[in-house]
C-alpha cells in the first residue's frame, strides 16, 4: 500500500498540538509528510519545515501559498490538516475543500452555527472528507464502550455523566500568559472559553459513546478570574433524542485536577466508566454484578477496539496514538473504506450549535433552549 501525502498548516515550532499531528499522521506508515504551512511568520515556518525534512518549494510561506502551490501538483497533497488559531480555521478549511482537498480540522470547527453548516454543505458538494479532530473517541476502549452500548450490553442509556475538568488556568497571576490569555479573549476565542475549548469533547464524547445527539440544554458559566471575558467553568444539563439524561461539567480552575477528562454511562442493565488517564481500561458494571474491569488487548474486545489496537495487554498507548487512530480512520476513508467512528463536518456543526445555545442559555439564567444546528431541526 503507498503512503498518502500529508500537509500541515500551523502546529508549527512550539504547538501544543502540533507534534500530536506529526507523531500521530506517521504513526503508521499510512502518511508521508511532504508539505506546510507552519506559521504565521513565514520565514520562521519555512525555516521550521525545512528542519523537518520537507522540501523547500513545499516549504510554503502562509496557508494560500501552499493552496495555489499544492493544487497544481500532480503529486498534491491528499489530506491537509489545519491547526491554527479557532478563527480562522473556517476560511482555510472551505478554501482547501472547495478546492478538492480532504481535510482533518482541529476543533471548533467554525465559530458560528452559520459557518459550521457552510463546511457541511461545501463538504457534501465537493464530495471531499472534513474531520474534525475530536480524538478521545477514537482510544480503543472508548470505541469498545461504544460498540457495547450498540449491542445493548448495558441496555437502554438512561443517564451519562461526563467532565473534563482541569486547573492548569487556576493561577491568577498567570492569567496574562498569552498562551492562557488568548483561551478567555472573544477576538481569539469566539463566545466562549472553557466549554468551546475542553467541554465540547465532553460533550461529543456523549454523543459518541451513546450513538445519540443532543438536543436541547442549560448552561451555566462563570469567570472565577475576574480579568477573563470568557467563562472557566461551566456547568452543562443535556437531553439527548433517545431520552438519555446527561450532566457535564467543564473547569480550567481546577486546581489538583490534571487531564480529568472522564465519562460514565449508566444504562438499564450496566454502567460503564472512562477516563482518560487510564485510557487502558473501561470500568463496566453489569447490573447485580460485580464491577469488571476490560483490558485493551484482551481477547474477546469488539471490533473497532481490536483495530486499533497497537501493542500487546498491559503496554500504554497515549495520546499522539489516539490521533494516529483517527489517522488511520481517514486514510481507510481516503482509500474509500468509510470508517464511522470518523468525526465528520456534522460533529463538527453540533458541536458549534452547542457552544453558542450554552452560551444563551447561560445569558439567560439557565433557561433550556434547542442545541441543534438549524439544519438538522
């Protein structure tokens, strides 16, 4: 099987995300990174491709650069991950699409509903793939908690509880920091902060595991550092179509929590518990049974858990795998193997819808209001 060629715009030199992209697209032998765009100061991103061993005529000064550069080539790339600031990730990723382009698109997808329906549209009529990158769902186990609520082991869902919570914004006297600042600015941020930044994936892992939307929710904010715009803490209530009941909170405050990232799943017959910093193992609990514990890499997993399995029982697998799983999702679907545990442009929107109606909701003292995008009412 040949490798697919991969691009890259920002994560340059000093990304959070950015080496997650790398590690992760390469993982597997699937993608050759052959091209960038990898900061907003070109020579600074040129310089920085070049040291990543990409050649210099697709070392590319800015996002446009490498569209007009890429498009011509006979050896384009075939997927392009954007990895800027949340502002401008609507223009580059409908530029690229529209251009025949797959896109893998760190999240949010779009700050507006509007936006976020004009990816899903410009997607479906240039027939091109655009990911979003909610990666959490893609760890092994949490595609086995999934194919498990599927297959009705725990029954009808009636209630998920799920927070990512953390307090590595709780200092006050960091509050200037401008890689903390820019998370609490609006002009940098959009509406919101920590429920936009960290709680959407709470909330698409919901989603995800459940293999149900939300439709409706009530939100409450607060910016416990009076300098911040934005909220750090974000308590969401959430109705599901299937009736399933759902808590989430959300926290950059707090203080002694690491990742915190974690879900639980209580259906009729069992229940079902997730984190992320034990990401080997899923917690399920069979009703009037014992609480179990399922191992990555033991036999008898579900399909989707097998698959992306790298290393035997027993050995971790961290995050920069979790992205490379979702890598490997979108070459099979490059390759025309739809993978659906691929987040899509439809996550991607509802997530979006969800961001602004928490944010009215939160306006409005709590009041529950439609978290659908327009064009999925």
């Amino acid at each position: 099987m040949s490798k697919l060629n991969w691009g890259m715009i920002g994560g340059g030199e000093g990304s959070q995300i950015g080496p997650a992209h790398r590690l992760g697209a390469q993982a597997d032998g699937r993608f050759s990174f052959v091209a960038g765009a990898l900061d907003h100061r070109p020579e600074e991103g040129r310089a920085y491709a070049a040291r990543l061993g990409i050649a210099a005529d697709r070392a590319y000064g800015d996002w446009t650069e490498m569209l007009t550069g890429e498009k011509g080539r006979d050896d384009r790339v075939d997927l392009v991950t954007v990895a800027t600031p949340n502002a401008t990730h609507f223009e580059i990723a409908k530029a690229f699409l529209e251009n025949g382009f797959n896109v893998l698109c760190e999240k949010p997808m779009t700050m507006t509903v509007e936006e976020g329906e004009e990816i899903v549209r410009v997607a479906q009529k240039s027939g091109k793939i655009c990911a979003v990158n909610y990666c959490y769902s893609a760890y092994p186990m949490v595609r086995q908690a999934r194919a498990m609520v599927r297959a009705g082991e725990i029954g009808k869902v009636r209630l998920v509880v799920t927070n990512f919570s953390h307090g590595h914004h709780g200092d006050a006297t960091d509050a200037d920091n401008p890689r903390v600042r820019w998370r609490y600015d609006p002009k940098m941020a959009g509406v919101s902060g920590q429920f936009a930044d960290c709680g959407i994936h709470a909330l698409h892992m919901a989603s995800f595991i459940c293999d149900d939307e939300v439709t409706k929710l009530s939100a409450d904010f607060a910016s416990t550092i009076p300098s911040r715009e934005l909220e750090d803490d974000a308590m969401v209530n959430f109705r599901m179509a299937g009736g399933t009941v759902g808590r989430l909170w959300t926290s950059s405050v707090a203080i002694g929590r690491q990742h915190g990232f974690d879900i639980q799943i209580f259906g009729e017959t069992g229940g079902l518990r997730w984190a992320s910093e034990q990401p080997n193992q899923l917690i399920y609990t069979p009703v009037g049974g014992r609480t179990q514990i399922i191992e990555k890499g033991e036999g008898g997993l579900h399909e989707d858990a097998q698959r992306l399995s790298r290393v035997s029982i027993a050995h971790p697998e961290g995050f920069p795998l979790a992205v490379a799983n979702i890598y490997c999702d979108l070459a099979d679907a490059i390759a025309g193997e739809i993978r659906d545990g691929l987040p899509g442009a439809e996550a991607g929107v509802r997530s979006m819808a969800a961001v602004h109606c928490a944010v009215a909701s939160a306006k409005d003292n709590g009041a529950w209001m439609d978290a659908r995008p327009p064009m999925f009412r």
